[in-house]
C-alpha cells in the first residue's frame, strides 16, 4: 500500500475545504458582503461630505448675516447720532431765540417805563409851572412881568423836553 503521510492528508483536507468552499459560492458571499460594507462606506463618506458642504454654506451665510447686521448698527448708530446733533443744533436755536425775544421785550418794557417816566414828569413840570404861574398870578404881578414869566416857562420846557 501507499504510505500516505500527514502532510498529504493536510494537503488534501485544505483543497477538499476550500473546494467547498467554492461549491457553497462562500467567496462570492464574502466578496458581496465586503462590496456592500465598501458601498456603505462610501454613502457615509459621500453624505458626511455633502453634510460638511452644507455646513460651510450655512456658516457663510450666518457669517454674511453677521456682517450685514454689523453694518445695519452701524448705520443706525451713525444715523441716531446725525438726528442728535440735528436736535441739539434746533434746540440751540430755540433757545437763542427765545433769549433774543426775552432781550426784546425786557428792552421794550425798559422803552416804556422810560416814557412814562418821561411823560410823567412832563406832567408834573407843567403842573409845577402852572402852580408857579398861578401864584405868581395872585401875588399880583403886572402884565409884562406875567408874560415875561410865562413865556420863560415855556422855553424852559421847549429846552427840556423837545
């Protein structure tokens, strides 16, 4: 008989496996199943780019946003102060010319005050001189004294009061 030696047996059991293996189309499983996981990977890496390209448009835009909204306060900011500085300048106005018209009509009490004063006293000028003329009258002067005082009195108050 032949003398079968292990390392035959060995050989002949690993291509008897593997030939089964082939028979139950084992290597194409594992082929489709390594096709699928491949495939799977791709999907995930596909969506996590298209996730991440999602992400960086959003970012833009919320850094768009940002700097539009920076711009607007500014904007208003600078806008806010212009109004200010309208309002102080038409408040300044205001109260210049309220100050002018306060000026004006102290002034114009100051006028009045002063011709009353004047015309009182031209009142009590002529009362003055008429008490004058009157006693002078009565004390009894003669006819060219009479006249010669009243005719004085008069230039004096012509003088005095235009």
């Amino acid at each position: 008989m032949i003398e079968i030696d292990a390392t035959f047996i060995a050989l002949v059991a690993f291509i008897l496996f593997f030939a089964v293996l082939i028979y139950f189309k084992v290597p194409g499983m594992v082929l489709k199943a390594l096709d699928q996981r491949s495939e799977a990977i791709g999907k995930e890496l596909h969506e996590a780019r298209r996730l991440r390209e999602e992400a960086e448009a959003l970012l833009k835009s919320y850094q768009a946003k940002h700097a539009a909204a920076e711009t607007e306060a500014a904007t208003i900011v600078a806008h806010a102060k212009e109004q200010a500085d309208v309002l102080a300048e038409e408040i300044r106005e205001q109260m210049t010319a309220a100050i002018a018209r306060r000026q004006r009509q102290a002034e114009e009490r100051i006028a009045q005050a002063q011709a009353k004063a004047e015309a009182d006293l031209r009142v009590a000028a002529a009362e003055a001189a008429l008490a004058a003329a009157e006693k002078m009258l009565r004390e009894g002067l003669d006819a060219g004294a009479q006249a010669q005082l009243v005719s004085q009195g008069v230039s004096d108050l012509q003088r005095k009061f235009g």
